[in-house]
C-alpha cells in the first residue's frame, strides 16, 4: 500500500495503526526520513513590502514577499526556484516566480527575491489566503503550502444615544437643540484611519446642524465616539419617533428619538380678593421656566350679575387671552375651568409655545355697580416643557 504525504515541514515520527475486526489493533511508529536527494520544506515568509506601511497584509495591498525554505534532504538543494500561486480568490499572485542560491543539505535559504500579489479590496477582515510554491532543485520537486492572515480594520456602529439637551431631561424636547453620541467599535484585527461618519434624518421636525463628523483612528478592539448635534423644531410633536440614520463606510445605523413629553403643572391661589364695583383688579401666580404646550385655567368667582364682569389671563410675555367676556346677564358666579367646563372668549391656543417663567396674571374687572362679587382664589394648569 501506499500512503500519500502532505507537504512536510518537518521529519517526525508517524504512526500507523492497523485494524481488524474483533482483532487488538496493531500500532506501529514509523520514523520519516528522506532519501538522498534535497527535500524542501517551509521555513518562513518575511514581508519585504506593503504599499500601506503598516507591515500586514490588509484589504487593497500590493505586497511582496520572500519565502524562506529548508532543505529537510541529504543532498543539498542546487539553485532551487519556485512557483507560487494563490486558491483564495482575497489574495492574487501577480509575479509568483523565486530563485535561491543553493540550499545546503540540513540549511535554510531565503529566496534571492520576492514574489509579487496583492489583496484585492472587498477582502474581509481575518480571511486565511492559502499559498502553494511548486518547487524544482536538482531535478527534484514538491510543493510547500503556507498562508497568510489578512487583517483589516472591521468597524462597526454599536449604538447611539442622547448625551446633551437644552433642559438636561434628557429628551428631545420641541426648540431643544440635543448632542448625540455614536459609538463605533474596530471588531477588525488592524487599526482603522481616522475618518466621518455621516448622518441624516428624513424627519421634518429633526435638522441636523451639521451632516458629517470626524472619527479618530481606532485600534483593534476599541471603541471611540463622534457627536452630532440636531435641532428639535419648536413645533415637533410631542411623543412622536424621529430617526436619524448614520453611515460609515458599509456600515449603518439608525436611531430613534423620541420628542419629549410636556408634563403638567399646576399653580394656584387661594387668596380671595374683592372685585371692585366698578374697577378692576388683578391676582397673580408665579411659574417657573418652561415652555407652554396648552393651559388651563380655573376661575372661582362669587358674584351677583356676571355679565358685569370681564375676565382674562395674561401670561408674561404679555399674551392675553379673556376668559369671560361680560356675558351671562343676570346670571350668578363664574365657577369652572376654562376651557373644559366653559368656552372662553379668547383662544387659549395662543399661549402655545410662549415662555412660562414669571407673573400669570388674572385680570378681572366690573363695569357697573351695583352688583359686586369676589375671586375666591384661582388656578393656572400648564401642560408644559419643564427644564
Ligand atoms: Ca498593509
Ligand atoms: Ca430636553
Ligand atoms: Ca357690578
């Protein structure tokens, strides 16, 4: 029988087993050895060039490289030469072709020159190119199988979030401008170069201030961060998605921000206050800042003939808007929410958006006597943005 051998790099000692049925197996150690002849094994590869600088084989490279072989033979090597040739399709052999000076019997001899191949582009990170030299010395031949580990630089977006806002709740909130964060990791074997990442957004009520950011280098196994900043539209509805999507070479993510919440508040006094007869009057609330999404107000009046009365709300920054308009006759008290319980005659709606900070003012007044009342107190419920 025959057994045929890989390529050796080495002599060492095989063993070989024979089996039988319902026979004890027959184990046997049967030393290598050559014959008198050279016999070229692998030694070593030295890169000896790579238009990238970086000493790796990596995606896009023109490299070359000087094989190095021993002669595991009896008989020295003369002059041997090879042919190298790649099976991966990442690695492409452009000038295979290796000369050495005589390899000695039991010696190690690097190639005279080098062959040429390089990486094609789309290679992926950690792919094993195999290499095979087809060898001659002296008449002999054989082959000598190595290969190569390409190492490429393999970024990844791993995530996005929120890092800064205007009012520090940590939400997009409507008129906010908010800083995002976008972490980027080399799961690659190379360092990555320094470059951007680019962003954009579909949504309306999202605008980035600027399209793309700088990213560092990254070494292998590390992570960095690039920043961008997006404006909130002061109109973007509350409680709604918006995405902002990232690219990075082929890599892509998309995050979702979701505009912040207005949360309600109330104010109120319990001060009662005559109304004069006639004449005007005034209560007030102080509010804190925020920003104003809708407002309620609820009025406590005692009175004899409402449609004396004149009623408003005024928010600091002048905003007016009347409640009750000397309507209802006869009627008694004024007594309710405005605009849930009863319509006001002005729009609410036009507080929207106006800053909240400062003096809410009730202005109420009485345009004839006799009939007279007094405020027992009010409140002001503000659906708001808060800091
Ligand atoms: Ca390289
Ligand atoms: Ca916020
Ligand atoms: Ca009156």
């Amino acid at each position: 029988m025959s057994l045929p051998l890989e390529p050796l790099s080495e002599l060492k000692t095989l063993q070989i087993v024979v089996t039988g049925y319902n026979a004890v197996p027959y184990v046997a150690d049967v030393p290598v050895t050559v014959l008198e002849k050279p016999y070229l094994a692998w030694a070593s590869r030295q890169l000896a060039e790579d238009s990238s600088g970086d000493g790796e084989p990596s995606p896009g490279d023109a490299l070359a490289t000087r094989l190095s072989l021993k002669n595991l033979g009896r008989t020295d090597a003369p002059t041997p030469s090879a042919t190298v040739s790649s099976t991966s399709p990442c690695a492409v052999v452009d000038d295979g072709q290796l000369a050495w000076n005589t390899v000695a019997a039991g010696a190690t001899g690097a190639s005279v020159g080098t062959f040429r191949w390089h990486v094609t582009p789309d290679c992926a990170n950690a792919t094993r190119a195999t290499f095979t030299a087809a060898w001659t010395a002296g008449g002999e031949h054989g082959s000598v199988r190595f290969s190569e580990n390409i190492k490429a630089p393999a970024l990844r977006l791993s995530g996005a979030r929120l890092v800064g806002d205007d009012n520090g709740n940590g939400k997009p909130d409507p008129g906010e401008t908010v800083t995002l964060a976008v972490t980027v990791a080399n799961d690659g074997l190379l360092a990555s170069h320094a470059g951007e990442i680019s962003a954009s957004t579909a949504a309306p009520s999202l605008q980035l201030v600027a399209p793309a950011a700088a990213l560092g280098a990254i070494a292998p196994g590390q992570t960095a961060e690039a920043r961008f900043e997006v404006r909130v539209a002061a109109d973007a509805a509350s409680d709604t998605v918006a995405q902002v999507a990232f690219v990075l070479g082929g890599a892509s993510l998309t995050h979702d921000l979701t505009i912040g919440t207005p949360v309600v508040r109330l104010f109120e006094s319990s001060e009662a206050v005559m109304i004069p007869d006639p004449g005007s009057t005034t209560a007030s609330l102080a509010v804190p800042a925020g920003r104003v999404e809708a407002v309620r107000v609820q009025l406590d009046i005692a009175h004899t003939w409402v449609g004396d009365l004149k009623a408003s709300v005024l928010a600091p920054d002048g905003t007016r808007v009347a409640l009750h308009n000397a309507t209802g006759g006869s009627q008694h008290d004024l007594v309710g929410w405005y605009p849930t319980d009863h319509a006001p005659a002005g729009d609410l709606g036009m507080l929207r958006g106006r800053p909240t900070e400062g003096a809410w003012q009730l202005e109420l007044s009485d345009s004839m006597s006799p009939d007279s009342g007094t405020t027992r107190g009010w409140k002001l419920e503000i659906l708001g943005y808060w800091p």
